[in-house]
C-alpha cells in the first residue's frame, strides 16, 4: 500500500476517534460556595458506568464517548443531585450540592436569602456572619461574642466581662476553638470590643451542649471558629476604618492553587473617645484609664495535589490597660496575649474516605502590675498547650462516621508572684504543673426509622498529672431527633462530660487577672452531667421558632476566695481550692424572622444557677454568681432600600449576684461588717440599647463601600461593672451610714465607620 494512502487512513481514523470522545471538567460546591471534597461522581456513559472523586479544590476530570450522559453526585451530609444531559464536545460542568436536613439535624425555613442564623437541633446554632452585619456593635463589624449573648441559654456578662456564661455553667466552662485550636484567653476590653476579626472568619457553629464526641475538656459549650479554607483566586482587599479601631484583610493569591489570607486589627480609643468620656463622666465612674489592643490572623493554603490540602492558620492578640488613680498613689499595668498557629493536612483517602491531621500550639498569658507608695506587686499567670489531631470521615452503609484520636501537653503556670519595697524583695512562685491527656471518639449519624435520626458518640480520655494523679474517663453523647412533618421537628439529647483544666476567676468582673489550673496534687476534675429536650418549628415562611428545656448537674467544682493571689509561700492550691457541686436548669425560647425587609429574632431565657460549697454560706445551698433569672434579647435588622438598612439590639437581664453585709456593728469603735448570706444581693438590672445604621455607596459580591454610624448604649444607662460600699461614721461613733457607689466602665460609646471591600 503507498505510504500517503496508510497516512491518508491514520489521518482518518484519528479524526475519527478524537470525534468519539470528549472531556468533562467538574467543580463541586456547597451552597455556601465552599469547595466539597472527597465527594463520589458517577457517571454512566454507553452502558458503561465510570466512578470518579472529586479533589481538594473538589475539581474532577474525565474523558468519555460522545452521547446521552447520566451523573449522579454524592456527598455526605448533602442531598444527592442527577441530571442527564448530550456530551457533543468538552464540556465544564458546575455542580451546587444542597445540605441534607436529615443528616444536620437543621430544620430549614425557605426564603429568598440565607438565614442569619440557622437552628440545628440539641441546642446548636449556626451563624453566617454575612447576613448578621446589620446588628449593631461598637466597631461597625460583627461580634461573635455578643452575638452568642443575644441567644438562648447564654447569659449576658455586662460590660466588663468577656466571658460566656452558658446554661448555669462557669466562665471556664466553655472552649472557643479557632480551626480547631483552643484559645484560653478571649476578651478585648472586658467584652466590649470583637474579639475577632470577622472578615478572616467564615462561618461559626455554637453548641451549648458539646454534644459532638469530637470536642472535650469542657463541661458547656463549644464555639467553632473557621476561617476560610478556600485558595484565593484573585486579589481582594477589605476592611473598616472607624473612629475607635480599624481592621484590614487582604487576600493574595501566590499561584493559581496557592495563596493565603491576612488580617489585623488596632484600636485607637485613648485618643479619640477617652478625653470625651472623662469630660462628661460623673465622680463615681472609672476615670484615668488607658486601653489599646492590636491582633493579627493569618491563614496560608496550598493545594499540595488533587488529593491533598495544606492550611496553616495563625493568630496573635495583644491587650494592655492602665489605670492611675492620685488619690491612692496607685499606678497598675495589666496585660494579656494570645498566640496560636496549627499546620493542617487533609487527604481525600478514597470516594468514602476523608483523613485530617492537624498539630497545634496555643499560648496565653497574663501580667498585672502595680505601684503604690514603695511597694510594686507582680503577679502573672499563663497556660500552653502543643496539640495533635487525627480525624477520619467515611460511611458505612450510608452511616456517616467520624473517628479519630487527639493527644496534648499542657503546660501551666498558675501565678508567679513578686512584691518588692525598698528594704525586701519576695518572689512566690506557684508549682508549674504539666499534663498529658490524651482521647479517642467515634461519632455516628444513622437514621433510625423515617422520621427518626440519631448522632450517638463516644469519648474515651485519659489524663495524667505528675506521678499520682491519672483518671480514665468514658464520656457518652447521645441526640435523638424526631421529624413528624416538615414543619415541625423534635430533640432529646444526654451528654456526659469531664474538665481537666479549670479558669480560677479572682475577681468579681471577669478581669484577665484569672488564670487556669490543671487537676494535679489531689485536685479531681470536674464534671457533669446534662438532659435537654426541645422542638424547632417553621411557623410559616418568613418565621420560626425554638423552644426547649436543659437540666445540668456538676460535681468537683472550684472556688478560689483569696482574690488576685494569697501571700503565703507554703500553701497549696489543693489546701486554697474549695471544691463543691452545683446544679443549673431553665427554659429557652427563640422566635425569629428571616424573610422581608424587616428581619431578626427574640430570645428568651428563664434559668436557675446554684452552688453548694462546704465552707461557703455554712454549707447551705446559694445562687452562683452568674445565676441571672431572665435574660431578654431583642434584635431587629431592616433593609429601606439598597443604600440604607438599619439595626438595633435591646438587652434586658436581671443582675449579677454579689455579697453584701447585711448589718454594722462595733467593737472597740472600730465597726464590723456582718454577712447573712452568700450571693445574698443583686446588681442592679442590666439594661442596653444599641443601634446602627449602614449607608452603601456601592454593595455587590466582589465590592462593597458602607458607612456605618452605631452607638453603644444608646440612652447612656450606668450599668454598673461592681458596687463599692462607702462606711461613713459620725463623730461620736455611735451610728454608720452606708452608701453604695456604683462604679461604671463606659456610659455611651458612639462610632463612624467606613467598611470596604474590593
């Protein structure tokens, strides 16, 4: 045969073939826009039936005959979607996956745009932070921390205080996880300002019960803080600019499957609203006072193949606040920072099959320092963590799983003291204690019956402290989720958990001056055991609804009564510790609107909070601390047009519970306090109004340009951060007069901002 007629057939049947054959490039996504890795592509093509997974950027790829094509995608946790459609040439297809209800528990109210906040079931909350700007803060951005306050089952703290107080439990008994990572110190002055930088987190999901096997050592709630795990594709740049703080976030894209995102953050207060609040403030308020803070987020992704994604997320905090007073010749410092950073790896193993492994290191430590007359006092505290965390995600027979192992060193200083004067020089040093604890879990979600589901659990720890002190713990979760119709849906759930590491508070304002101990030298861990029940309903379409019900009983609890710190060098915490139990239980209600211009929710809190100390109140039972009986949150958002939506948030709750002497007497004309009771008073009722309003010049996906005007307690109430008792005796000595002296932080803080984004 002549050569040009064998080139003439190869030329045909190559056109041919490649005319026979076609490429289909695929990108997954969730509703959220988040890329869905791992997830099964099934793909039928001329009686033939290929399998393929989707990559870390939930990319896929492959190579089919031209014809009628059916594909068919899977991804735990979302609603299966088909379609069929006539493959002619190379095609790029962009699949969108929708959660699956079943399987997150979550009942859904349809509406035109995303829900701020989302209910799940067993007491869980998701937020997305988008759709939550309209709610009024001091800095123009969304505040996790007073958002959380906003919703049932959580008591607002006042204003000096950036603890959570959840369901009845202590400050300590909450762990914020930042992707993953413990964070042990979490307040920019006192609460009022974010925590975090908003615009570096993505989502966050809030559960008051821990009732997810995966999350340990702490007896309430478990924040889960994300920052974005999807590689920058283009350069952006965000932020505000405001008259009390700034913030910016730049995202930076290194290759097209490398990039990383960056935050910070600066307050500025001293300068601008200092000389304003001490022109107007009254005697009796906190005065001479200075503050600033600085953090920084910083989050690198590479996608190392299509099986493999590396992140590293990072973040830093610095807090200082100075307080002068004349009249004492008393100068104090107190400072506080946080350091985290966590390299992290996740592997797509098989279609069935996700592994995570992730290491972390977590610091926070604080400085008091103070001065008056000769003697300087110094007292410092700080805890450390070096972390590991292995996870695994698969199926079995349609049952999601996920299991895997955790390990962590602590490594804590209690408190570090040193007072010096002019003649003597004493340093007390507290033990340094060290720990090891170490778990395993295993969480399943089978669904029962049709209308029945379940999440069962599982944590095993161990934990040990020095040479003695070693404790095997089996923590079970179980919720159980029932769904008659769509519209309504019911929960039970019991959870069983253990704390190891404990916050000692030693002041009656949530001062970073506490610190945390680990249980050693006799000290148990404590414990707790919790029952709550509750229903969601979807009333119609724009409103929903909550209600539900919690029981909680804790042993092992811890008491410190010495203050900052107790001058002796030869006691012990186990000997200065007193340990009691302590119980909590109330009711919780949520109504909300998602839909139409006007949108928000009301939440509601009835709730009982008690503890029983030996050595406290003659062993008799009192109310803790933070035993607040109503907690009313109200909050409403409303869009006027496309440049301008408004917001405002109003506070009701009933006050702290404080001691306070009850009659006078004398003795040897020096008068004598007498007490009746522990916690027998009450501050005064918290009230707080705050509003906002945004104006747009420009608000699309890619660019936004807002001004935000917001005022902090609009009606300049003084809610008072303590109450000092004045003693006022008449000459003769023979009467006393009492006077309380409400000592109040910030009456009314207005702020302008400029938010930006392009």
């Amino acid at each position: 045969m002549p050569k040009s007629i064998i080139l003439l057939f190869l030329l045909c049947f190559s056109t041919v073939f490649s005319q026979s054959k076609a490429i289909i490039q695929g990108t997954l996504k969730s509703s959220e826009n988040e890329n869905l890795i791992g997830s099964g592509v099934s793909i039928q093509s001329k009686n033939q039936i290929f399998y393929v997974i989707s990559d870390s950027a939930g990319n896929f790829s492959l190579k089919l005959d031209l014809g009628k094509t059916h594909i068919k995608v899977k991804q735990l946790g979302y609603l299966e979607k088909q379609f069929d459609f006539e493959l002619k040439k190379d095609t790029i297809l962009s699949v969108v996956l929708e959660k699956d209800v079943s399987v997150l528990n979550e009942v859904v109210v349809a509406n035109t745009k995303k829900s701020a906040i989302t209910n799940l079931s067993g007491g869980k909350l998701s937020f997305n932070l988008k759709e939550l700007s309209g709610v009024p803060t001091v800095l123009g951005t969304t505040d996790i921390i007073k958002l959380l306050q906003l919703t049932p089952g959580v008591q607002n703290s006042g204003d000096a205080n950036g603890y959570l107080y959840v369901r009845g439990g202590d400050p300590g008994h909450n762990a914020i996880l930042y992707n993953g990572t413990p964070v042990y110190g979490m307040s920019h002055l006192l609460g009022i300002f974010p925590f975090y930088n908003t615009d570096h987190i993505k989502d966050v999901e809030f559960d008051k019960s821990s009732s997810n096997a995966k999350y340990g050592g702490r007896l309430s709630s478990t924040t889960l803080l994300n920052s974005n795990k999807k590689t920058p594709s283009e350069f952006e740049v965000q932020g505000n600019l405001g008259i009390l703080a700034s913030q910016l976030t730049f995202a930076v894209p290194l290759t097209a499957k490398t990039g990383f995102y960056i935050s910070g953050r600066k307050t500025y207060i001293d300068e601008i609203v200092g000389p304003i609040v001490k022109s107007g403030s009254k005697s009796n308020d906190v005065q001479d006072m200075k503050y600033g803070f600085s953090d920084g987020n910083f989050t690198f992704l590479s996608q190392l193949s299509k099986k493999n994604l590396l992140a590293i997320d990072a973040f830093l905090t610095g807090d200082e606040l100075k307080i002068k007073d004349g009249n004492l010749a008393l100068k104090s410092s107190l400072k506080w920072s946080n350091f985290t950073i966590s390299p992290s790896l996740t592997t797509v193993i098989s279609p069935k099959v996700t592994m995570s492994n992730s290491v972390y290191f977590s610091q926070y430590s604080n400085n008091l320092n103070m001065e008056q007359a000769t003697i300087q006092f110094d007292v410092s505290s700080s805890v450390k963590d070096f972390g590991f965390t292995n996870a695994f995600r698969y199926s079995v027979k349609n049952i999601p799983f996920e299991t895997g192992l955790q390990y962590v060193y602590h490594d804590l200083q209690p408190q570090k003291v040193n007072v010096e004067n002019f003649t003597t020089v004493n340093d007390i040093f507290r033990d340094n204690i060290t720990a090891n604890e170490a778990a395993v879990f295993t969480t399943a979600k089978p669904k029962l019956f049709e209308n029945l589901t379940a999440e069962l659990g599982i944590r095993i720890n161990y934990y040990t402290s020095g040479s003695s002190d070693s404790y095997l713990h089996f923590q079970p979760r179980v919720l159980l989720n029932y769904y008659p119709t769509e519209k309504y849906s019911f929960y039970a759930s019991y959870n069983k958990q253990y704390q190891y590491l404990s916050l000692i508070t030693t002041s009656s304002v949530g001062i970073p001056t506490d610190f945390w101990i680990a249980s050693y030298d006799g000290i148990k861990p404590q414990s707790s055991n919790e029952f709550s029940i509750g229903s969601n309903q979807n009333l119609s379409r724009n409103f929903s609804s909550s209600f539900g019900g919690f029981y909680r009983s804790m042993k092992n609890l811890l008491e410190y009564p010495y203050g900052i710190t107790q001058f002796n060098e030869i006691t012990t915490f186990k000997n200065d510790l007193y340990v009691g139990k302590g119980k909590a239980y109330g009711l919780e209600m949520m109504l909300k609107k998602s839909n139409g211009k006007f949108s928000g929710w009301l939440s509601y809190t009835l709730s009982w909070s008690d503890r029983n100390f030996d050595e406290l109140n003659n062993g008799e039972t009192y109310f803790a601390k933070y035993d607040r009986r109503h907690n009313l949150s109200v909050v409403g958002m409303y869009d006027l047009n496309s440049k301008w939506n408004f917001g405002v948030t109003q506070v009701f709750s009933s006050g702290n519970r404080f001691t306070m002497p009850t009659s006078w007497y004398f003795i040897n004309n020096n008068p004598v306090k007498e007490y009746s009771g522990y916690n027998n008073a009450q501050m005064p009722n918290y009230i707080r109004t705050d509003i906002s309003a945004n104006y747009f010049f420009v608000k699309n996906a890619k660019k936004e340009s807002a001004l935000n005007f917001s005022i902090y307690n609009t009606f300049n109430i003084a809610n008072p951060i303590y109450v000092v008792l004045n003693v006022q005796v008449n000459d003769d000595k023979n009467s006393v007069i009492v006077k309380q002296e409400k000592k109040v932080l910030y009456r009314i803080l207005p702020s302008i901002s400029w938010r930006f984004k392009f």
